[in-house]
C-alpha cells in the first residue's frame, strides 16, 4: 500500500528541494565568476574542470525537478 504525502509533508520537501536548487545556483554563479577570473588573468587550465563541476551542478538540478514532478504528481 502507497501511501501519499500529506500536504505538509509535501510543503517541507518542496522547501527542502528549494534550498538545496539555491545553493547550487549560487555555487554555479561563484564558479561562473571564478572560471572567469582566472580565464581573464591567463590560466586556460580551469575551464574544463568548472564546466565539468558545472554540468554536475546542472543534472543534480535536473535531478531535483525530476523528483518534485514525482512527489507532487496526482494518483
């Protein structure tokens, strides 16, 4: 037997989810600025390994809408 969340639990998880996606888009903003600084000062070395962290960032997202579409859908 599946049980649903209740509308409460469903408001703490959907809260939770929030914060965790703004962590990540500031964590993704600091290392857009970073990556930049250090390409403007002439180090090429960082791009790769801040697109990569980057893309992480983005399917840890993708991951995170994925799971709300999931709670929050109507059986």
């Amino acid at each position: 037997m599946k049980r649903r969340f209740t509308r409460q639990q469903r408001l703490t998880v959907v809260y939770g989810i929030l914060c965790l996606v703004l962590i990540l888009v500031i964590l993704q903003l600091w290392l857009l600025t970073a990556t930049m600084n250090a390409y403007l000062g002439g180090d090429e070395a960082v791009i790769l390994p801040a697109g990569v962290a980057s893309a992480v960032c983005l399917l840890l997202n993708l991951g995170l809408l994925r799971y709300l579409y999931l709670v929050e859908r109507p059986q």
